[in-house]
C-alpha cells in the first residue's frame, strides 16, 4: 500500500515555566489510505499533542510529517478535526456550521447550489437532516458531535482526525455514534486517526491500535493490528475470542507493561 | 448496547395548554375516563398555583411604590418638598404642551427630553465608533493591550465632570462640550469589555478557525464579532447607564435645552415640583434605555 500519512522521528518538546518539558519522542508511523487508526495511551500520554501535530495545530520541534508525499505545515482543510467538545459555533445552526467548512474548501469550484447540497448530504449522513435549522444549544450532545462529524467529512479531508470525540457522552449514545462512525466510514471510505482512551472503542473501531507509553517523553510502545473482518457486529464482537484477544492485548499493555499510579 | 435500548421518554406531565377534559376527547377508550378527570383536577391545580404565583409578582413592586409615596407625601408634610399631588398637577400642566418654543431658553419638556437624548446619543455613539474597535484591538494584540493599559487606568477614574473644562476650551462651545464629556465618560466600559470579550474567546473556537484556515474577514464575522458581541453589548449597556448619569450633570454646567439644565433653572425659579418630575422623567427614561439594551442583549444570548 502507498504511503499516506507518515509521521517520521517526530518530537515535542514545550517551553514551560518550570523548563523544558519533553512530551513526545521518537514518534515513528506509517498511516495507510482508507486505514482506521486508534491512539490509546493513560492520560497525559501525549496522544492529543500527537493528533494535534497531524492536524498542524502545533508544529513538532523534531521529525517530520507528510501527507500524501507533502509535509504538513500549519493547519489545513485536508485533514478534519473532530474535537472532543465539538467546537460548533453557538451562533450558527447546524446547516451554517457545515456550510461554514464546506463553503471554505468547494466555493472556488462550485456553485452555491452545489454547496448547499454538499452541506445537506454531510448533515443527511449522520442522520441529521431534520436538525439542520437548530443551533447547537437546542440539540443533544450526541447529535453536537454527529454535527461536528458532518462538518470535517463535509470537507472531503484526506484524513479525519478525532480527538476523543465521543468522551463527553454516555456509554449508550456513545455505543450508537461508534455504530454510525464505522458505517460513515465504510461508506466513504475515509482515512482516520483517533484518539481516546475506551479500549472497547480503540478496539472495536481501529484496523491497528496504536498504545503509547506513559509520559513525559511519551512514545509509541506497541501496534496492534485487528484483524477482524468489516462490517463489525458489536454483540458478535463480544463473544468473538480474535476480538477478545486483541482487547486483552491492549488492557495489558496499559495495566500491566505501562501501569500508572492514579 | 445498541440503539434499540434506548427507548423514547415517557412523556412525564401533559402540557397546561391542552386540558384533558375537554370535549374532543375521542377514540380513546373508558379507562382514560378517569385519569382525564384526574389531570383535569392537576392542571386546575397548577393554574390556580401560577395565578397566585403572578399575583404575589405584582404585589410587591406595587406596594414598593405605595412606601415610596407614602414616604415622599410624610417628608411633604414638613414644608419645603412638594408632595405628590402638587407634583401631579405640576406634571399636568408640563406636559400639557410638551412641543412649545419660547425663544431659545424656554422649551417644551419634549424638546429638553430630545436635546439631552441626541447630546448623549452624540457622544455615546462617537465613543462607540472609536471604543468598540479600540477594544478589539487592545484584546487581539499584547503590545496593544501593554500600551492602553497604563493610559486606560489612570484615565478611567477621573470624574466625568472633570472633562468638560478642557473640552470647553478646545471646542469653544457648550454642546460640543457636553457631547466631549460624555464621549470621554462612556467610551471605558466599551473598549474595556470588548477587549476582555476578544480575550476570552474559547480556544476552540479559534481552533477551528485555524482548522478549516479560514479567511481573516470570514474569522472576523463569523468567530470574533458574535463571539465578543455579548461583551461588547454590556459595554454598551454600561456605556449608555453612564452618558446618561454625565449629561445631567453636564447640562447643569453648560446650559441650553435639556433636562440637566431645566433641573438648574427651576432650582433658579424655585420650582421645586418641577425639578421633582425632570427627576422622574430622568429616571424613567434611564430605564428604558437600560431595558431596551437589555432586550437587544437577549437577543444575542445564545444558550
């Protein structure tokens, strides 16, 4: 497979009051085309600052990222975010909040009919179409992020990154927006790079787990590959022994090989 | 675990608009009968409940006015203020013919209410025009907010009145003198709440922003300004509250047609009633003008 997204010997390094402070090191990672990658890690492991390097929100002071053969350099459209708090704007309502992205990457090349219709397609994908006119205050959680979903896939990014989307929610909608994503994603055929910290999530959704050590000086400690066929039944997931192994896999690198005293 | 589980919420109380036991209640069977007749009796509750609840409303701002006048008629009774009735029949007669011109110095109450208005209508928004920008300057720039701060507090304290010396000796007249003390009065509370609105603009915001790389003008219209417009509409609540303190004040000083001057003659004509009602009047008008950015400010809320 080509490559995609490459992260190569990438470091943070911040300036804090206290002096240097190494969060990231040695960050080494191949990303395919149409490939679901989780981050997993204890908090503070530095998985955000590595989603945030990728969006080009800070800039790594080591290494290099490239996308698809250029390297990343500040923020861009080809790479959505989905934030963990949804981030949309309170004074826009959902159809604008689309519009906003969707009129920022398509209004050189098409029409304002076009993007219109672009904008009601994302909202029609995560099952939004009737909220459109309501702002964000007049909505569920579940539905904010489903918005902020629609909103960076809206932009046809070369990659979806998600910084533990689903955090702030309960384990029930949390469960049906996990459902919606793995469909969304085998529907467009999207590139993802997700953190969290739920080992059923990083389990269920990744085709490779990435596990990362505990900071300071964080690092990747293992990959995990899921080899587990798509579409993926949550309940059949449950009893699956390739599922349950894999999900062994990750509770023990993170409560035995990297165990953090709370 | 999936979405079968989640059922839809039982609806938990019927809403009060709709009595259950009304005459179109068809289809459903005898059963209802009974729970109909008990809602019926719940919502009799809740009506008669809120009727009490509005009442108990009105009743204590109404008897806050009745002390208040009964107090106003006891200090009458002691010589020297006029009481309420004497202050009515003054009022009657005041705005019996609130458009008359007599020469430039006697005018009708509608064109002291209409001068001391556009006075402070001139200054506050001349202090808008020049505040609001100056405060997102100050809060999207540290070297910006650096320089202002030094001279902002030590400007910002100095009594309103202060100003109008120097502004009668720059502009050469009163008006404009007037409008310059409450420009320099009411500018503060706007440049120094929009720079704190730009400054608390949440990072993700901002982050999105950077995210879909917006254009300047496009972060502009649609993150900074209604991001910072509740802050910037309390400014201009504040703003308002105090360019309509100064002008009274103000006019007493410089004269001409307005309701701070009007204050100052009859104190003059020793027409005390009349200075009464230039204080109700002041007062009311005060309100309205704080209730009516109240409501703009609403409308901005947004959640």
């Amino acid at each position: 497979m080509e490559r995609y997204l490459s992260i190569e010997q990438a470091g943070m390094i911040f300036e804090t009051r206290n002096g240097a402070f190494t969060a990231l090191r040695d960050i080494n990672l191949e990303i395919h085309k149409g490939e679901f990658v989780t981050l997993i890690g204890h908090s503070g492991c530095g998985k955000s600052t590595l989603l945030n390097l990728i969006a080009g929100l800070t800039d790594p002071t080591s290494g290099y990222l490239f996308l698809s053969g250029r390297q990343i350099a500040g923020p861009g459209p080809d790479r959505g975010v989905v934030f963990q708090n949804h981030s949309l704007l309170p004074w826009l309502t959902c159809f604008e909040n689309i519009h906003l992205a969707v009129e920022r990457v398509f209004a050189a090349t098409e029409s304002k009919a076009q993007l219109r219709e672009r904008t009601a397609r994302a909202l029609d994908l995560v099952g939004l179409a009737s909220a459109s006119e309501k702002r964000p205050h007049e909505i569920s959680g579940g539905m904010k992020q489903r918005v902020g979903i629609a909103r960076a896939l809206a932009m046809e990014p070369k990659v979806l990154l998600m910084d533990e989307p689903f955090g702030a929610l309960d384990a029930l909608t949390r469960a049906r927006l996990q459902d919606e994503l793995m469909r969304i994603v085998t529907a467009t055929g999207s590139t993802v790079v997700m953190v969290t910290h739920d080992v059923d999530e990083a389990v269920l959704l990744a085709d490779r787990v990435v596990m990362m050590t505990n900071g300071p000086a964080a690092t990747i400690g293992e990959i995990l590959s899921v080899d587990l066929p798509r579409p993926r039944e949550r309940l059949a997931m449950a009893s699956d022994p390739r599922y349950l192994a894999a999900r062994k896999a990750v509770l023990e690198f993170l409560y035995q090989k990297q165990l953090k005293a709370a | 675990m999936t979405a079968s589980i989640t059922a839809a919420p039982a609806p938990l109380e019927t809403s009060p608009e709709k009595p259950a036991a009304s005459s179109v209640v068809p289809h459903t069977a005898a059963p209802t009968r009974n729970a109909a007749a008990e809602q019926a009796a719940a919502n009799l509750r809740i009506a008669v409940r809120r009727r009490r609840e509005i009442a108990a409303r009105i009743a204590a701002p109404v008897l806050g006015l009745l002390v208040f006048l009964t107090i106003w008629f006891a200090v009458s009774q002691m010589g020297s203020i006029p009481g309420p009735a004497k202050t009515w029949e003054a009022a009657k007669i005041v705005f019996s013919d609130p458009f008359y011109k007599n020469g430039p110095n006697d005018q009708g109450i509608g064109w002291k209410i209409g001068g001391s208005l556009s006075r402070v209508g001139m200054g506050f928004g001349l202090a808008a025009l020049v505040g609001i920008p100056l405060g997102f300057m100050i809060g999207r720039f540290l070297f910006m907010r650096n320089m202002a701060e030094p001279v902002i507090s030590l400007l910002r304290p100095v009594s309103p009145l202060a100003w109008l010396p120097i502004g009668l000796l720059v502009f050469k007249g009163a008006d404009p003198a007037a409008i310059w003390t409450i420009f320099i009065s009411s500018i503060w509370p706007m440049v120094i709440n929009t720079a704190v609105g730009v400054q608390r603009i949440p990072q993700d915001y901002l982050n999105v922003a950077r995210v879909l790389n917006l254009s300047e003008w496009k972060v502009f219209s649609k993150i900074l300004f209604p991001a910072v417009l509740p802050y910037m509409l309390t400014g201009v609540r504040l703003a308002i509250g105090v360019a309509w303190l100064v002008i009274v004040a103000a006019e007493m000083l410089t004269g001409g047609v307005g309701l701070g001057f009007w204050v100052w003659d009859e104190w003059n004509n020793l027409k005390v009633e009349n200075i009464i009602i230039a204080i109700f009047v002041i007062g009311i008008i005060g309100l309205l003008l704080e209730y009516s950015l109240l409501l703009i400010a609403k409308r901005w809320q947004y959640d």
